[in-house]
C-alpha cells in the first residue's frame, strides 16, 4: 500500500473516492450554472399581473420595465431585451452589416462563433493572452486583411477585454467593434459598466448565468440608428402594423422572462454578494495547492464573480481530465471551458483543420481549465469538501495516476 498524505475529513484514502470504490461526497449533482432564484413572491406576483394584463409578449409591460432598467444599470442609452443571447448576437451582427471575415476568439462558447458563420462570414480565430483569456488585440492586428469587417471580443469569466486597445485598432483600420458580454452582466471596465463599450454588446440571461431569465439576452448600444434597427430586427422588421422595413427575425423575450429578469434584479446584489463569498472561500481553501491556480480579478471593477475556475499546470501529477472525472464520480459536475475551443468543433474544424497551430494559448488553456460549481445553490460546507477533496488528490496525485492506470 502506498502512503496516503490525508488532507481531507472526507477522503482519507483513495478507496473512499467514488471513482475508486467509496461513496460520492453528495447525494445530488453540484452543477456549475446551477440557476440563482429570486423572490418566488415577487415573480408570482409579476406574472399574475402579466395574466391579468393578458399580454404574454411583444413589448408588454415586464420587458419595457426590464430594458429601461438595465438601461439605467448600465448607463447605456438603450437596452433591447432578447430571447436569447445567441439571436441577439445574430441580430446584431446584420444590423452592423459585417461581412467577409470577423476576428474572434476560439476560447468562447460556440454561439460566438455560430453568429458569424449563420450570416456567411469566415470567423478568423484569434488567439487569447495567456494572462487574461481575452482576445490578444496583438495578435487581432496580425490577422487583418483586406476582407475583415469587425472585431468580435469575449470579455471571459466577466473580465474585460482590453477594450482600450481593441477600440483604437478597430479606429485605425475602420472596423466594427463588437463585444459578446455573456459572462459580464454587472461587471465594469476602468470603472464604466460593460455594456456602452463598441457599436454593440451582447449579453446572455441564459438560466446557467448568475442572473437569469430563464432563456433571454439583451443587446445594448449608445448608437440611436443601430438601436433603432436592431429593434426592428427582433420583431420581424415590423415598424408599424402591417409594414415592414427590414429583413427581420422572432428574437423577441417573452413577459414571462422579463418578469424573471425584473425579480432577478431585485436579489442582483444578494447573487453578487453570494458569489464573492464563495470564492473568496474556494480562493482561501485553495491557497497553497501546488499546481492550481485560481483564475483572479481586478477587485478595483465591479465583478459579478460567476465564475470560480482553476488552471491546472503541466507539472501536475494528474491532468484536468482525471481531476474533472474523479470529482464527477463525487457528483461534484466541474466543467472545462472551452473545451476543445471552437476551431476544433464543426463546422470550423473541417473549415480549416490546422487552426490550432495558430492558436498556442487557446490550445493550452482549454486543456488546463476547470471550473467550480459557485452561486447561491452551494453552501461553504460543500465548498469546503469540494477544496478538500481537491487538495486531498493533487497532494496524491502519482498515486490517483496509478490507480487510472490499473483501471484501464
Ligand atoms: C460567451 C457566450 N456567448 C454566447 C452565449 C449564448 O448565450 P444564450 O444561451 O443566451 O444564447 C453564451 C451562453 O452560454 C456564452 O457563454
């Protein structure tokens, strides 16, 4: 028998790992994305108004509430509710008349991706800083051709793209600057709100992030023309009865969706506040792991800390791949991000098969990231025995490697 080195109360050995033989740490899933709920009293009351009003879409009450109030949170002259943000981001990407080739980074959910490819444009993947998982706007200039009409960033995990940089290349070689804000609802850059940088930002309000509407989105701009048209855009080009002015789509958020967006926005500070905690939590528990890293933030931004991931160097004695599946056997549901990155899904693989040589850092982190259930569904004693039983294989880890290798 080799020498456990014990770090947990739960796992004294390897044997009691799930993977191995012994009994899950939770009887349920733990999931990252596991959806934050507001006040039930208050959604129920809002859809009672909502049946009452007998107006379930369209421009009902709820949604025109719910954009004028994000609107005034982010400090951004408008604000159209979505059905999703996937849709959002095909409206928006019409509306700005991109064409051509759009640069983008793989290290995103393929949505980001989809959007360009769904209108016919080539998206030209970008790599990402090692430092910040954003678009690398270095490598941006190097990809720029003649047929490039937009710049696509990813503020990742709600960490900003260097928008600074990113703005001034998009000046200097007249592009569109857009920004998929999925991850960054309530985050800001220099201090400003995220949702007033480029022409256009994107967010989702998928029920997987920390403040959702069950299914929904929203796009924001400062421009008028643009707004104007994307709103027209969402409700099939209609601007008046029976006229339509544009080529248009159903990307519409029901009422029942605002309602939840408006009763998620009353406990916006409590989810925040809960996610801080828990990480700030993870971050503590997780001091001193050799090997793992947890991605961090500028505590000088406003944050909404969704995200809890570690990176896992090289060094280690297990890979991410046998950490995520030990913990899976424990119900605890980790999950890579972007694994395999979006140049190595279809339909960008066959497109262009040796992207990878072309994207190191994308390459590497996907391999090496994963990350934590969070929000307010984990409680710090699940936290505390999820960084435990962390702590427990890393401090294990030739061991855990030989067990695999007996498995196989
Ligand atoms: C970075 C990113 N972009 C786009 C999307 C798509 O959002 P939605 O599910 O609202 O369409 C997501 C959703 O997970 C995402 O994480």
């Amino acid at each position: 028998m080799t020498t456990i080195i014990s770090a947990s109360p739960i796992k004294s050995s390897i044997d009691d790992f799930a993977l191995f033989g012994g009994t899950p740490m939770f009887a349920e899933a733990l999931h990252v994305g596991r959806p934050n709920i507001g006040n039930r009293q208050t959604f129920a009351t809002l859809v009672d108004g909502i049946f009452d009003r007998r107006w379930l879409t369209n421009a009902g009450q709820c949604v025109k509430e719910f954009e004028r109030r994000l609107a005034d949170l982010l400090g951004v002259k408008h604000c159209i509710a979505m059905c999703n943000a996937t849709v959002g981001l095909d409206i928006t990407v019409r509306a700005l008349e991109l064409k051509g080739e759009v640069i983008v980074p793989s290290f995103t959910f393929i949505a980001t991706a989809h959007a360009l490819k769904w209108q016919q444009i080539t998206p030209v993947f970008c790599d990402i800083d090692a430092a910040t998982h954003n678009i690398d706007p270095y490598r941006v200039e190097e990809i720029i051709t003649s047929r490039t009409t937009g710049i696509l960033g990813v503020h990742v995990w709600g960490r900003a793209c260097d928008i600074d940089a990113l703005g001034e290349i998009a000046q200097r070689y007249k592009l569109r600057l857009l920004f998929d804000a999925a991850h960054a609802f309530a985050c800001s850059y220099k201090g400003q709100m995220i949702g007033g940088f480029g022409d256009v930002e994107v967010f989702s309000f998928h029920a997987t992030k920390f403040f959702n509407t069950f299914e929904g989105g929203a796009v924001t701009t400062n421009n008028d023309e643009l707004a104007r048209k994307i709103r027209l855009m969402k409700n099939f080009g209609f601007s008046g009865y029976d006229q339509v002015s544009y080529l248009g789509t159903n990307g519409k958020m029901s009422e029942i969706s605002a309602a939840m967006g408006l009763t998620s926005l009353e406990s916006l500070a409590d989810f925040i506040e809960t996610n801080h905690r828990n990480y700030q939590q993870y971050q503590e528990s997780l001091n001193g792991v050799p090997h793992i890293r947890l991605v961090s933030f500028d505590d000088n931004e406003k944050l909404n800390y969704q995200y809890v991931v570690i990176e896992i160097d090289e060094q280690v004695p297990v890979t991410r791949d046998q950490l995520m599946e030990i913990l899976h056997a424990e119900n605890v549901v980790a999950r890579r991000y972007f694994y395999p990155g979006c140049h190595r899904m279809e339909p960008y693989r066959s497109d262009d098969p040796n992207a990878g040589s072309k994207l190191p850092i994308t390459e590497e982190l996907a391999e090496h990231v994963l990350a934590l259930p969070t929000g307010t569904a984990v409680d710090a004693e699940q936290i505390s025995a999820i960084c435990e039983a962390i702590r427990f294989i890393i401090a294990n880890g030739s061991e855990v490697n030989e067990r695999f290798a007996a498995k196989k």
